[in-house]
C-alpha cells in the first residue's frame, strides 16, 4: 500500500515571471521582475535594497523578458506534463496582464484571455491548476506611483484583480494560493512588497512589518471572497520553510536558533492560519524598534480569512549560532552559518533531505493544518552528451531522498496535500536570473547569452518522475 493519499497531487511548479517570457505582449504592464537584471548581481541589489527601477539594456541583460517562451509554447510543455502523469501544475497569474499598471478598474481582456487558454489546456490533459495570485509579480506602477505594499491603498487593488480572476477562473482553478514566499520580505522587501527598506534601520522596519500585513489583510480578503465565489476551492498561503539547527547545543546557540526560526518561519503564517498575530510578535516589533500601521477593522478581516492549508517552498535547512563569523553561506538570500554536516548545491545551497520531515512535521504539529509541498529541487548545471541525452542523477538523487523523506513524514501523521516541484521544465532562476541554473525534468535550449532555439528536451529525471507518479511515490528506483 502507498504511503501516499491515492488523490495525492503530484506535479510541478513555475512561475509567470520566470518562464512566460513576452513582457511586453498582449496589453501586459512591466512588473518588478521585468526590471531585475539578469546574473548573479540580482541577489546582491535585492539584498542591498539597489534594484533598478528602469529597464537599462545597454548595462544590462534580462532573461525573463523571453524566458523559455511559454506564453507561446504552451501547449506543448502541458502535453509534456502530461506525459510524465502530473495532477497538478502550479503556475502564477501574472497581475500586470491583467491589470497593467495594477489600479485600474477594468482589466485588460487579452491578459484574461491567455489565463482562459492556459487553464483549459491543464483540464484538457486532467491537470489541476494551482494558481499563484502573486510571484513576484508586482505591478510596477504600484511601486513608482504608490510605494508598494506599505501603502493600504494596494488591498483595494488586490481585491479587485482577485475578484476578477475568482470570477472569471471559476470553472478553472480549484487550487488557490496568495503570496509566494511572503516571508521572504523580511529579507529582500522588493521582492514581494516593492519597496525598498532596511530591516535593520527602525523605519526600514516600519515599512516591512506595515507591508507585510497590509499582505496579510488582503490575503485575509482574498480568502473570504475566494470561498464565496468558488465555494469548492482551497486556498492557502505560501511561505520559505527551512528549519533553522542549532550550531551546537549550546543553550545560546539554541536560543538564537529558536527565536530565529519563530520569527522567519511562524510569524506571517501564525496570522494566516490563526487569524491573529502571535505573542512573540509584540516582542519583535519591541527589538526592531517598529511596529506595522493596523487599522482596528483589520482584526475582524483577519480572523475570517483564515487559510485552508499551508503551503511552502523547501529547499534546505539553516543553521544559526550565537557568535556572528565568517562561516556564513554567500549563496542564498538567508546567509545564515553552514552547517558541517551537510553537502552544498554548486549554488552553495545546503542540501538536507531530513531537514524536510523536521519542517513537515514542525508545521502541521504547530497548526494541525494539511500542508501542501509546492516547491522543492534542486538547480544545477546540467549537460547535453554528444548523443542529446541529459543525465541528470544528481537531481533524481536529490528528489528521491526528499520524496522518501515526505513520506516518512506522512507515517509521522503529517496530512499532505501534493507535492509539485520546482521548475519542472528549466526557466529563469528567480535569485540569480540565470538560465544556467537549471531546475527541470525538461531541458530548454536557452542560455544566459540570449542563444538558443528554446528546444525542449526530456532529461533523464523526466522518465524517472514519470514512475513515480504511476506508482504513487512507491517505486524511487
Ligand atoms: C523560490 C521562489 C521561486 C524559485 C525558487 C528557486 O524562492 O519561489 O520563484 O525561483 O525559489 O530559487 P532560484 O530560482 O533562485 O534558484
């Protein structure tokens, strides 16, 4: 008997921003990621609050404004996922093709009309659309004319493109979730909130508690609109989950690490489920010196727009000491300690498979809420052999140990929902806007110099992943 539930959702997951490519087709406003250059500076501008608001071709390269040509390709990359048996495919709605500049009142029917296209050609092949409203995605205008999120103003936006896409996908999209990785303006606020904000200065602080609530309540809203439109959908939200490991069990350590995973891991998804922020959060707000803008009324809205499940992105796990040093990964957005025990991804990216059953497990005892896998793989440098084939072991190692690992956690008693992963056929990497990163079971014939014949390619994983859908996750062989 499968360890797996037999309606488990087994698929892959992308992003509007990092795949579609046509930027500027179809009636489509410019969105943050079409002004975040391409390579590996992007980590460093987004971390160093630098981004460029302007699209400048002579200084730089933007790999997402062609991505692998989805918005085009389609129907063919479906039929592949088809192939492999997917249930699901998560992908986002780009907001700027449905409303440009993100406030005007009626949107743009063309935007609306690919959306149509796409979503019947996932329930063409059976696929279930799970829908992303938000990837990084924001509209642009909303930055340079309003400030992005720190200014209320945006979840009366957000309530009109939600109610437009709820009413119009109705008969589409079951699956819904909110914000990607919502968490991740603790760290690069440009990102998710379109602004730029030190969270280490008191009104850097003020700007990103205030942007992620004002979120938050229009999350909240989304959720309460979302039932009453679609009343068979779920909706969830989505957050990076990576338990954070004590260095050493040195009772400091273990502090530092605790207080460390409370606020990065739970403190968004404590209001999302709860419909109220924790206690530890007055004890934040007193640290940083700041506190979020909340209106009296966002408490009710709050409370009745709790989640239906909890989603999240695992990757890797962190570790954290007391004592600041030099041993700090330069890899990823959270720079925390490496931990010694652990191989690194050549993107430097710990790569801890058990680490997934810890969060797993983590998150459904602290909420008692099903969880829903939506992103995990790993990104490398893959290669094409003389012969066309593309080998790529180390990624079906990778997803197989974290695959059993899922499952060991649903013995635990962990409810989980699906499990799609990232970058299911290769795209643009949101960290580095590189192609070189690859993530897929499919290849794309497209690189960092703009060559390329957008070729697709099933690599080796493709036909493994394939069995194990069949088998529901039984045969890893
Ligand atoms: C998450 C994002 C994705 C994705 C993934 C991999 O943070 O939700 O959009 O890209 O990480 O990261 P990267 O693309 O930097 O390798």
């Amino acid at each position: 008997m499968s360890k797996f539930p037999k309606d488990f959702l087994w698929g892959g997951a992308v992003a509007a921003n990092q795949l579609e490519g046509a930027y500027d087709v179809g009636g489509k406003g410019l969105t943050i990621a079409d002004v975040l250059p391409g390579g590996k500076k992007r980590l460093e501008m987004l971390v160093n609050n630098t981004v460029p608001l302007d699209i400048d071709k002579t200084k730089y390269t933007y790999p997402n404004h062609e991505g692998i040509d989805f918005y085009h390709k389609y129907e063919g990359d479906i039929a592949l996922f088809a192939e492999m048996g997917f249930k699901t495919f998560r992908t986002s709605i780009s907001w700027a093709r449905i409303f440009p500049n993100g406030d005007e009142s009626t949107p743009n029917e063309e935007g609306l009309k690919f959306y149509d296209r796409l979503f019947k050609e996932c329930k063409k092949h059976k696929i279930e659309p799970l829908v992303t409203i938000s990837h990084f995605e924001l509209p642009l205008a909303l930055t340079k004319n309003y400030g992005g999120w720190k200014n209320r103003k945006l979840i009366g936006f957000f309530e009109n493109y939600c109610k437009t896409i709820f009413e119009r996908y109705k008969g589409l999209v079951k699956y819904w979730l909110t914000f990607n990785e919502i968490n991740i303006a603790l760290m690069a606020p440009m990102m998710t909130l379109g602004l730029f904000a030190d969270i280490n200065t008191k009104d850097g602080a003020k700007d990103i508690f205030t942007g992620i609530h004002n979120q938050m309540v229009a999350s909240a809203i989304a959720v309460k609109l979302c039932h009453k439109i679609i009343p068979d959908a779920k909706i969830g939200n989505m957050q990076i989950l990576s338990p954070i490991y004590p260095y050493s069990c040195d009772p400091k350590d273990v502090i530092k690490a605790k207080l460390e995973e409370q606020f990065f891991s739970y403190y968004c998804t404590e209001v999302m489920a709860r419909g109220k922020y924790a206690p530890f959060s007055n004890r934040i707000w007193e640290d940083y010196g700041a506190k979020p803008d909340i209106q009296p009324e966002d408490f009710k809205i709050l409370q009745d727009g709790t989640i239906d499940f909890i989603s999240f992105s695992y990757y890797k796990s962190s570790t954290e000491k007391a004592e600041k040093d030099s041993t700090r990964g330069k890899g990823d957005i959270m720079n925390r300690v490496q931990n010694p025990h652990l191989p690194r991804s050549a993107w430097d990216w710990e790569i801890d498979p058990i680490g997934l059953r810890v969060a797993m497990n983590d998150i459904y005892g602290r909420f008692g809420l099903p969880v829903f896998i939506v992103e995990n793989g790993l990104g490398a440098n893959d290669k094409v052999e003389k012969d066309g084939s593309i080998n790529d072991d180390y990624r079906i190692d990778y997803l197989r140990q974290h695959i059993s690992s899922m499952a060991e956690a649903i013995r635990d008693g962990v409810e989980c929902m699906g499990y799609t992963t990232w970058g299911c056929i290769d795209l643009v990497s949101a960290g580095t806007g590189e192609l070189a990163k690859r993530y897929g079971f499919i290849y794309v014939d497209k690189h960092d110099d703009g060559s390329g014949t957008q070729e697709r390619k099933p690599k080796k994983s493709f036909y493994w992943y394939k069995k194990v859908i069949e088998s529901n996750g039984e045969n890893l062989d």
